[in-house]
C-alpha cells in the first residue's frame, strides 16, 4: 500500500532549507569575515561573486530537469550543502581560512541555487493545483522564517559564544558545525518524508542538441520582446541603489566607532537585522502586494518607486548623528526595510508582466538572472568606494544613485489593468 504523506511533512521543511544556505552566503558570511578582520573591499568583492550561481542558474536548469529525478537532486544538494556548511567550520580555525571559507562558499552557493531549481519544481509535481494554491503562503512564511532563524538567531548565537569562548574564530565553527549537524538532519528527514511522485520519476528523452536549440530560442525571444531595452534597463538599474547598499549597510552596523560605524555586536545585529528589519521587509511586501492586487501596478509604480529609494536617507541620518539607542537604531532599520519591501513589489510584478507570453517560465527565469546580476555587479565595488569615501559620504552617493531608479521606472509601459484582482505570487527561492 503506498504511504500518504500530508504536505505539511515536507513543504514547510523544504522551504526553511531553502533559505537557510542563501542567508548564509549572502548574510552571515559578511558577519563573519567582518569580525575576522577582513576590509570592507575585500569582504564585498569576494562575497559579491557568490550571486554567480543565481545569474547562471536559468541556463543549467534544463539539465536538472532531464538529468535524474528532482527528489534526488533535492536529497543530493541538501547534502552538499551540509557538507559546505562543515567545511567552512572547519577551515575558519586554519591559517588558509580565507581561501577554504570562500571554496565551500562556493559550493553552497552553487548547490543551494540548484536546489531552489529542484524544490520549485518538485513544489508543483508533489501537489495538486488546489494545494499548490493552498501552500503558497506557507512556503513563502517559511523561507521567511528561515531568513530570521539565519540573519538574527545563528548571528546572534555566534555574538553569544564569542562571548563565553572569547575567541571569534572557535565562535563562529561552532555555529557552522551546528548548522552542518543541521542540514544533515534535514537530509535524513527529507529522505524519508518526500513523496515520490510519478511525473517526477518519469525521465524525459530530448537530447542534449534539442535542450540547447529550446535555450537558444528562449534566449532570442527573450530579447525580442517589444520593450526590450526599457525593461533590461529596469531589471538592471530599477535597485541600482540596494545594489551599493545591501552589504555596506551591514557592515556599517557592526564597524567600529572610529570608522564611522555603530559598532553592534552580532547578537544586537542579529536583532537589529536579522529580526525588526526582516519583519518590516515582511510587512511592507505584503503591503506592496495588496495594493498591487487592488489597483494595478501602474497606479501604484511611482509610490512604490519613491518607498524603494527614499528611505535610503535614514543610512545619512545614522552615519550622522551615530545613535546608541538601539530603539533609533531599530526604527530606521525598520522604516527602510520596509519601504525596500513595498518597492520591491513593483520590481517583480514587472518581471512577471515582462515575463508574459510564450516560454513565460523560462523568460521569468531569465528575468531573475537579471535581478542577481543587478546586485552582484554593484557589490563588487562598494566596499571599495566605501572606504575610499567613508560612511557618511557612501551613503550620500547611494541617495544620488537613486535619481537613475526614477530614470529607468519612466521609461516603462504597462497595462493598467495587470495586477489587478490577482493573487500574483513570485519564487521564494533565489536571490532577495
């Protein structure tokens, strides 16, 4: 008799794992080379290329979905990425902790990205389309989840063994070796939870020259699409300014005072960050989607271009006045995150409108390669400038960068009805 397995036993598990590694690459990781004494240049230089994977990944996906079932890929990148997460423990004590950090880095940014590949797929070929409607939320609370449990509670546990070790490097293994302990645990109870459905076992026949005539054809269409050039331009510059500021922000938070920065500790960063600013980013995408789904996207553009880039000024205010209330410190997070959270609504809704017609799957994934590489590409540089220019003057050029959000947002033409009394939902996996 085959065993019936409910949803609940896997969905939300899957997600939480999903969002784990992500928030380990593109989060913690800044935490932890700041606190081992790494420069601002070199920390979002060498963290910046870690995105790679999520540019790339529309152009490996094929093979994932050809090449062995999408539960073994499941099972098999969650065990990578257990074993990235212990090999990152386990070279920090080293002296070539740098170089063996970044190459289990690597690893895990490229097995947490097929990952997301794999369980997006597996999401839609494990339930029914009622059900899919019905875990929506609980896939995307999860990865919420997942991003507090990473950005707040595992910061704020290294802050606490620092603490009690007083030696940063023995603080931060320790926290790496409970989250390798971790997804080993997810691993076997994934394997054993995950339903086997029969599409998923069914291997599809194309050849390898078929796979690469279908990406050749998606990618010219892609690029034929009607307003090409004004909608590259937006999914390369529309967060042009969250680009310089997503990593110096971070870094600003925990930086000495004699540098201009806050001087937190991980345990206040994870609470600051990790915890109030993901929960105003929570609240104003929730926020950004109900206005969108009542009015349209083109009624509410400019408002949420205005809440993606205006409250990037509260960063001028604090490397300013240099509060030490970790209140004030807590309400500007908060009020920025929020507006991020609100204006990214309009940012991919857009990659869904762009997105439309004919290989629309593939074309959304095209789209979202574009988004990571609109943030891997001002990373590269912004510690550099940072420490070139200090906090105080970043941030005042970061406000300047914001001119070319409004620049790319005007050129954009949309139908006023799009958006509008839809439950339009986005992939909680891949780059935020």
């Amino acid at each position: 008799m085959k065993r019936q397995i409910s949803p609940w036993a896997w969905v939300p598990s899957l997600y939480f794992a999903e969002g784990i590694p992500y928030v380990a690459v593109m989060t913690i990781s800044l935490i932890m080379y700041k606190r081992m004494g790494l420069s601002n240049t070199d920390i979002t230089l060498y963290t910046s290329w870690l995105y790679l994977p999520w540019v790339i990944k529309p152009f490996w996906s094929p093979f994932v979905d050809i090449v062995k079932s999408k539960r073994w890929w499941i099972l098999t990148m969650q065990l990578l990425v257990g074993a990235a997460f212990g090999g990152v423990a386990f070279t920090i004590p080293t002296s070539w902790w740098l170089q063996g950090s970044l190459c289990f880095f690597w690893l895990m940014a490229f097995s947490s990205a097929t990952h997301d590949i794999a369980a997006d797929g597996f999401y839609m070929l494990g339930l029914d389309a009622h059900r899919q409607a019905l875990f929506v939320g609980i896939r995307s609370t999860f990865y919420r989840i997942a991003t507090i449990f990473g950005q707040g509670l595992l910061v704020m546990l290294a802050g606490n063994l620092e603490v009690l070790t007083r030696n940063v490097r023995y603080s931060w293994s320790l926290m790496f070796y409970f989250m390798a302990g971790l997804f080993i645990a997810l691993w076997l109870w994934h394997g054993w939870v995950l339903p086997r459905p029969r599409e998923d076992a069914e291997r599809k026949t194309q050849g390898v020259r078929m796979l690469f005539d279908e990406l050749e054809a998606t990618v010219v269409s892609f690029f034929r699409k009607p307003q090409v050039v004004a909608g590259l331009c937006f999914m390369l510059f529309y967060r042009m300014p969250e680009g310089l500021l997503a990593k110096v922000s971070a870094l600003f938070l925990i930086d000495a005072a004699h540098k201009g920065g806050l001087e937190l500790s991980p345990a206040e960063y994870g609470l600051v960050q990790g915890t109030v600013g993901i929960v105003g980013l929570t609240l104003g995408g929730i926020l950004g989607g109900v206005a969108a789904s009542r009015d349209g996207l083109k009624r509410w553009l400019w408002p949420m271009v205005c809440a993606i880039t205006l409250p990037d000024a509260v960063y001028v205010y604090l490397s300013y006045a240099l509060p030490q209330s970790l209140l004030v410190i807590n309400v500007c997070v908060f009020v920025e995150q929020f507006g991020y959270g609100f204006g990214f609504t309009a940012y991919m809704l857009y990659l869904i409108y762009y997105s439309q017609g004919k290989h629309k799957t593939s074309h959304y994934a095209l789209c979202t390669a574009l988004m990571a590489l609109s943030m891997m590409v001002p990373g590269l540089f912004a510690g550099a400038l940072q420490e070139w220019v200090g906090y105080r003057a970043f941030f005042i050029i970061v406000m300047a960068s914001c001119a070319m959000t409004f620049v790319v947002s005007a050129f954009l033409s949309i139908d006023p009805e799009f958006g509008k009394k839809a439950g339009r939902g986005t992939s909680d996996g891949g780059v935020k």
